[in-house]
C-alpha cells in the first residue's frame, strides 16, 4: 500500500472518495496504518483501478503495478482487493542498428523508432474485455451515480404531487397518499440497485464460454453472429434478466442475481464507454441459434452454477 499517491490516478481516486465522505469523517491519511489482508475495507475506483483503504486512505494501484496479484486460472491474475484481472504482454520499444545508404547518399545515417505490439492472447483479452463490461454493468461508480441520481429525480417527483394536492396544507387523506405512492412506485419499478459485491470469476468464464458457443453454433448453422463481444455480452445479460423459453420450453434460464441487479436495456446507453447500438439485434440472433425454423427450441444454452 502506498501511504502517499504515487500516481495521478491514484491522486484523484483519493479525491474522489473524499467527496463520497462527510464532513465529520474527514480524516488526514494515517502513516503508521498497515492494511491486514481481511481486516480492512476498501473503496474501489473501476475507472483509476486504485483500491483506497477507507481507515488509512493509503492506495493500491491496480493494474500492470499490481503487486499483490495471485493466479486466478490457468491465464489469468486476479488482484485480491480489487478484483481486477492484471498481467498481459506490453509493448516494446526498440532503435534499429545504423544502415548506410547507397549511391548519391552514401554517407547518410538513418536511426529507426519503431513500436512492436507482441500478439495478445486472444482468451485474455476477450475475459479481460468481458469482465470489464460487466464491471460497468453491476458495480463501476458511473453505475452507483445513476441508481442515485434516479431516487434524487423520484424524490422530486413525488415532491411535486404533493404540492399539487396541497399536502402541506391540508390533512393527508387516503387517497392522496395513494396517489403519491402510485407516482414513486412507477418510477422506482425499473431502478435497481448495483450489485454489492465483485463479479464472481464463475460468472465471467460462464459469459466468455457462451459467446464463444454461441459463434460456433451459429458458423455451423450459418448464422454467424457479426458483432464484437461487448455487443454479444450486453444481448446475454439482457436475456439472463428475463430467460428464453419459446413455447413454453426454457431455453435460456433465468439468473436472479442478474435479473436483481440490472437495468433495464434502455438504460445501458448511461454508462460511459459501452456501445449498446448492435445490443437488441444481437439478442434476436441468438434467439434464432438457440431455435429451429419453426420455432422449437434447437438446443439448451448451459445452465449457470452459482459457486459455492
């Protein structure tokens, strides 16, 4: 743990947390403080990838710094505290040995900077890419902003009923009441809260396991499915929230933490950095995988097991 930020990232994450603090619980970062691994509670910046010890304000930096990253899987690590996946190849910079020219510019020199990307790893970077769509999803601060944002406009909202039916000045009546519940009610329906904890490890390889069957399947129906793996990760979350079942045959189940959680697919748009544009068409594909010409369903997605 660094007890000053050693980063910018690091600097405004501090700052941010700050802000979501009272002022009687300001407090100067605590120097002598030693984070215990399973004694203190941290609050996680998605968008820096700093961990701020809420008792001592000292920061973990996420990320290629990760010093406290374990093995998650076979290719993947996994910080602790964050849980952010880390690791990965990084660029390489090189300068070329010296060349002389031939002919009129014989005596000329020339020194060549070239970047080299090594190849990535495809599956690291697609579990990478699809961890961190449903970070946004379920557990980013952008998604915490907005759920409250919501209850601040219901709030307002309800305010106004009030005023109309001059609460404040004459007895509140059953039927006011009624009308005032009916209005929060309709705006709270479709709020849900972000979910409390980190995205399981379980539940990413579920995601990255079905996208890649359902591309499988679809070549060897010829249906492939055109759009990149955020627009596939978006259209199965929007089916986990409801489930599949055409005729009455479940197709695809489900998933009750995911339905609990999730906004309804109107509201991804919100998010910053997500490109929903290719999201309900790509649902429609896979419904067409996932059933026959007439309707029957082909075959069954695999059934989510929630970890122990």
């Amino acid at each position: 743990m660094d007890v000053v930020p050693l980063t910018q990232a690091a600097a405004f994450a501090v700052r941010e947390y700050c802000r979501t603090l009272k002022a009687t619980e300001l407090t100067a970062p605590d120097a002598t403080h030693r984070c215990v691994s399973g004694g203190c509670s941290y609050w996680i910046s998605v968008k820096h990838k700093v961990a701020v010890c809420k008792e001592s304000k000292q920061t973990h930096r996420c990320g290629e710094a990760c010093d406290l990253a374990v093995r998650a899987s076979d290719t993947t690590r996994a910080c602790p505290l964050t849980g952010f996946e880390v690791g990965g190849v990084e660029s390489v910079l090189y300068v070329s040995a010296k060349r002389n020219y031939v002919g009129a510019r014989a005596n000329a020199q020339h020194w060549a900077t070239k970047q080299i990307t090594p190849k990535k790893n495809v599956k690291v970077h697609q579990r990478q890419m699809v961890r961190g769509v449903l970070c946004r999803l379920f557990t980013s601060d952008e998604r915490r902003e907005i759920t409250t944002n919501a209850y601040a406009r219901t709030r307002v909202q309800a305010m106004k009923v009030a005023k109309r039916l001059k609460v404040a000045k004459e007895p509140l009546s059953l039927k006011k009441y009624k009308e005032i519940r009916k209005v929060y009610e309709e705006a709270t329906t479709s709020l849900r809260e972000p979910l409390p904890y980190t995205i399981p490890n379980a539940f990413v390889t579920y995601v990255v396991d079905g996208i890649n069957l359902l591309r499988k399947e679809g070549a060897l129906r010829k249906l492939p499915l055109k759009v990149g793996d955020q627009s596939v990760t978006l259209a199965l979350i929007q089916l986990f929230t409801t489930g599949f079942s055409p005729k009455g045959v479940e197709i695809i189940e489900r998933i009750e933490f995911v339905a609990k959680h999730m906004y309804k697919a109107s509201m991804f748009a919100q998010l910053a950095n997500v490109r929903c544009r290719g999201q309900t068409i790509c649902a429609r594909q896979i419904c067409r995988i996932l059933v026959t010409a007439t309707g029957d369903g082909a075959w069954r997605f695999p059934k989510y097991i929630k970890p122990a």
